[in-house]
C-alpha cells in the first residue's frame, strides 16, 4: 500500500524495519533553529533521520528580495533526499510535533515538487506517538544513499507577479493559512509589515487539526475547503503563509479530503512586502 497523504502511527509501527521506508524527523521551533535537532538526538521514533529546516529544506536567504525560507535548490534537496536514502521504491514518512506543519508538511510538498509521491506525513506526529506508547530511539541515525532523481513540477508553484493577477479575478482563491490575528495584522511579531496580501481569504492550518492534533475528518475537511473555495477548479486555489513552510498544511488537508492538488506561492507575505510597490490589507 502506497501512503500520499497521511499516515497513522499504528500504520508506521509496522513498517519501523522495512528497508523501503525512511522515516524523516522534521521538528523545528523559529524561535531557536536548533532546538528540533536537539529534540530529535534526545528521543525519536527509530530509524528516523532529521532533516533541518533551514539548512536542508530552504534556499540562501536574499535581503529584500526572497521571504524567510525560500525555495531550495533542485540540486541540493536532491542531495539530501539521496544522503536519506529515498529513490522511487521508497515510501518517506514525515513527522514533526506541531501537527505537520513545521516542517513535516514541507518535506511532504518538496518530495511531491520533485515527483515524488509516495510520502505522508504522520497523523499526529511526534505527540501521538509517544502518547501511543510506542518505541523511541536516541542519538543520530543515517541510511546508506540511494540515488533520488527529480522530476520537478512547476505547475505546482506561482510567483508573486502572479498572485498579483490572480487576487484580482474571482475564478481564482488566495488562501492565506496564518492565524486569523496575522491575517488581520493583529499580533504580528515576525513580519516587520503587518495584514495580508488583498484578496487573499483567511484559511488557518490550525483549523485542519482536531485539539489532539491529528487531522479533522476527510468530511469535515471537505466540507471547509468546498465553502471556502466556492467551487472554482482546485488549480485556481493557491495557499501563502509567512514564508511558504506551513502554507503546505491547507495543501496536504484539501488533498486528504479528495479534493485535489492545490498550488503554492512559495515566497509567500514575507516575500510579498520585500516590494514596497505590491498592496498590503489589514
């Protein structure tokens, strides 16, 4: 069986030995970079390697011109998907501990970016796992490399020229999944502009979890993203966040829910103020 979207921890528990499966540790706290490494080397499910967020899974940073975690390079995610030893054969399995969305939910869309899709993210992450009972491991692991070949997937992406049209025009959706207080430009501490990009519809990641943090119902979830999305083609639905990581969650819930692939604009808010000339709403 093939997992594209989420797993459960009972289905990882038994796949924990299988050669063709990598399990990647995802975790990262903004507020200290490092703390997520710390975390894994303490205690992770065994088997899984770490990845960091911004060192493996984000390009250099350019002032006033990219936002805070742009894109990587196809060169060097493909360098680190093959040190993890993932090629085609290979399910990949992500988790973090805050509900997929730092960074569990970017390695899941980079993988699908690359044309890869045999990969999920852990229902509940670390949290459920550990509240399950199950096995953890200590220390650092690795896998022997195999050789992963990308196959990039352009479409999945828009650019900020882009989004500037497509605010504008009523058969697309800009859908912005930071909190309902960013979105208005309340209690912005990360952003030196606050508000959202006009047009955009507010669409929190947060409201995709239950209080456990596993996912709402495939039901549930459809039946938000359907209102939200007023019926216009699932590839006239782009989500944004602060810096493009946990825009993948609305992405990976509307998926779930059987409602296709929506797209991404990667260099997301805080890309879109490094241009004094583009529009901000509060």
């Amino acid at each position: 069986m093939t997992f594209t979207t989420t797993i459960t921890v009972a289905e990882l528990a038994n796949h924990l030995d299988d050669p063709d499966w990598v399990i990647v540790d995802s975790r990262f706290k903004l507020a200290n970079p490092d703390q997520g490494q710390m975390d894994y080397k303490n205690a992770h499910i065994p088997g899984a390697v770490y990845v960091h967020l911004d060192h493996d899974l984000s390009g250099p940073i350019i002032k006033g011109v990219t936002g805070r975690h742009p894109l990587p390079s196809v060169e060097n995610v493909t360098r680190v998907f093959s040190n993890f030893g993932i090629d085609l054969r290979v399910q990949v399995v992500a988790y973090d501990d805050q509900g997929g969305a730092l960074a569990a939910g970017r390695v899941w869309w980079l993988l699908r970016w690359l044309g890869h899709e045999r990969v999920a993210v852990l229902d509940g992450g670390w949290q459920e796992w550990v509240k399950k009972g199950l096995l953890v491991r200590s220390g650092i692991e690795t896998h022997k490399p195999r050789k992963f070949i990308p196959h990039p997937r352009n479409d999945l992406t828009v650019t900020a020229e882009e989004i500037e049209a497509m605010r504008k025009d009523s058969q697309y959706r800009v859908l912005d999944v930071r909190s309902a207080d960013r979105y208005r430009g309340e209690n912005e501490t990360i952003d030196p502009i606050a508000g959202h990009i006009p047009g955009a519809i507010s669409a929190p990641y947060a409201d995709n979890l239950n209080p456990d943090g596993t996912f709402r119902s495939d039901e549930s979830l459809a039946a938000k993203y359907k209102k939200l999305i007023s019926g216009v083609p699932i590839k006239h639905v782009i989500c944004y966040c602060g810096s493009g990581v946990t825009a993948t969650h609305d992405i990976l819930a509307m998926m779930k829910a059987g409602l296709g692939e929506a797209r991404i604009y990667a260099g997301s808010y805080s890309e879109w103020i490094t241009d004094p000339n583009r529009p901000v709403e509060k």
